[in-house]
C-alpha cells in the first residue's frame, strides 16, 4: 500500500458549501466547548485548542462519509 492511501485526503471533504458548513460547525463546537469550561469553573485550568478540535471534526467528518 502506498503512502498517499494510507493518509487520509480531507480535501474532498472541503470542497465549496461544505468548507462553510465545517467552518460553521467548528466554530460552534469551540464555542460551545469554551462555554461550557467557563461555566463549570474549569477555564484557569482548561481551554479548548481549535486545531484539535478542527482535527477531531474532519476525522468525525471522513468517518461518517466511509459510512
């Protein structure tokens, strides 16, 4: 198996309406996810990181399409 198959292509997931759609959705889980550790009293202690969750969203993203 070559490399290319072996790493997945998020592009394809990315194109036109949808990169609005994901962008949208990410940002409303940042922020949900920021709401929540604020009012639970976690935010000296927890922050919720865009890029991992940017990653956890497109790995979600490419599994429900193999579906």
């Amino acid at each position: 198996m070559e490399m290319e198959d072996k790493i997945t292509n998020y592009s394809q997931f990315l194109n036109g309406d949808q990169k609005e759609k994901f962008q949208s959705r990410l940002d409303e889980l940042v922020l949900t996810a920021n709401k929540f550790i604020e009012e639970a009293g976690y935010s000296k202690y927890v922050r919720c990181d865009e890029r991992i969750m940017m990653n956890a969203l497109l790995d979600y993203t490419a599994d429900v399409h193999r579906l």
